[in-house]
C-alpha cells in the first residue's frame, strides 16, 4: 500500500509563493515610482462603491441645520445635530488661520567710508 503525502501540496505551495512574490514585486514598484499603489486601488474600489451608493444617500441627506451652541449634561456643546432647536443659532467665519509674521523691512546699504572718515576714525581710536 502506497503511503500518500500529508499536508499542503508541492504545487498549492508553488501558487502561494507565486502570489506572495507578485504582491512583492507590486510593493517594489508601488516603492520606485513613490507612490501608494494598494491605495490609489482601494481608492478606486471605493470611488466604484460610493458611485453605486449615490443615488440612496441623496434621498437620506437631511438639510443643513445651523450651527448651535447648547448645553448638554452639563457640557458646552456647539452642534448641529445634538442641539435640536433649543440653543443659540451661531455663525461660522472662514479665517485665513495663524499667520507667520512679516519680515522686518531691511535697513539700506550705508555707503563706504571715504578717507576723511576713516582719518577721523583712526584719530579717535
């Protein structure tokens, strides 16, 4: 009686370590080219999966409600869902953020000494 092999297969190991290189060889280039290849592909996946989902979270969408500021067990709270209709309706500016200061303006150039005053510098030294 012939004793036949136990565990995973000469040729299922061939195939893993096939795609295991490959994968390997995707991330080298994805490296080379510094770019993020897996994710500029989950990115599309995604972008396929948000366009089939479109048309049902455009109907869900409710109006924008205005920005409150409430009070919510006891906590400042500045919502526009959590706050309902009670609280103060606030209004949001756009702000260009922090920024750095300007460079103070640069003195001008002082002009050479001419022989008169370094005479009269040498003179009082």
């Amino acid at each position: 009686m012939k004793k036949y092999q136990s565990g995973i297969s000469l040729i299922a190991v061939a195939l893993i370590m096939g795609v295991l290189g490959g994968i390997a060889a995707f991330a080298l280039i994805s490296m080379r080219q510094e770019r993020n290849l897996f994710a500029e592909g989950l990115n599309q996946v995604g972008a396929k999966a948000a366009a089939a989902a479109a048309p049902v979270v455009a109907t869900v969408t409710p109006p924008a409600a205005p920005m409150r500021k409430c009070v919510i067990n006891g906590k400042t709270i500045i919502s526009n869902t959590e706050c309902g209709e009670k609280g103060k309706v606030i209004e949001i500016h756009d702000s260009r953020g922090i920024e750095a200061p300007k460079e103070p303006p640069k003195p001008p150039p002082q002009a050479l000494p001419g022989p008169k005053e370094r005479a009269m510098e040498q003179a009082t030294r």
